[in-house]
C-alpha cells in the first residue's frame, strides 16, 4: 500500500510539472527568467490566485511583447482598465510572494 501511496504521489507531482501554465511558459521562455523555473512556477501560482484564465492569457503576451503592456495600460477601454488594475495587483502580490 506504501509502495502504491508513493508511485501515485509522484504521478501527481510529474503531471504538475509538464502542465505549466500559460504564465510559467511565457516566464520560461523570457529572456529576463533565464529558464528559472522556481521563479517562474512562484509567478504562476500568483496568476492562479489573482487572474483567471482570459486575464492570464493576456498578460502572458507582455513577457513576449512588453510594449503589449504599454498599450493595455493607455488604453481608454474600459475593460483594458479594469485588467490593468487587477494586473497590477498581481504585480505587486508576485513581487512579494516570489522575492
């Protein structure tokens, strides 16, 4: 039964690993994270707690384009205003969480 326990455990922990999320890819791939993948796995555990998954998806693309971010952030659309708040929450809660 031990033995059992054991294998599924690492089952679990083998399948979270291969699914990163859309936020750890994108960290992964940025020239800035230098592949760290502690960092990065933090990070997106920060995004699973603040944004959903459209939000994550958007934000993902600032790691390849930051001025993706600029534009979002000058935006007068309302929803652009209302991501870049919770954005910037994220910002700050991963800062801390993840320094």
């Amino acid at each position: 039964m031990k033995k059992f326990l054991a294998i599924a455990a690492l089952a679990v922990c083998a399948g979270g690993a291969a699914q990163a999320g859309t936020i750890e890819r994108a960290c992964l791939s940025s020239e800035r994270a230098s592949g760290n993948r502690a960092l990065c796995g933090c990070i997106q555990h920060v995004a699973d707690l603040t944004l959903d998954r459209r939000d994550q998806r958007l934000a993902a693309k600032f790691f390849r384009d930051p001025h993706q971010a600029q534009v979002v952030r000058q935006s007068d659309r309302r929803s652009d205003e209302t991501f870049w708040q919770k954005y910037k929450r994220f910002g700050t809660t991963a800062e801390t969480y993840c320094s």
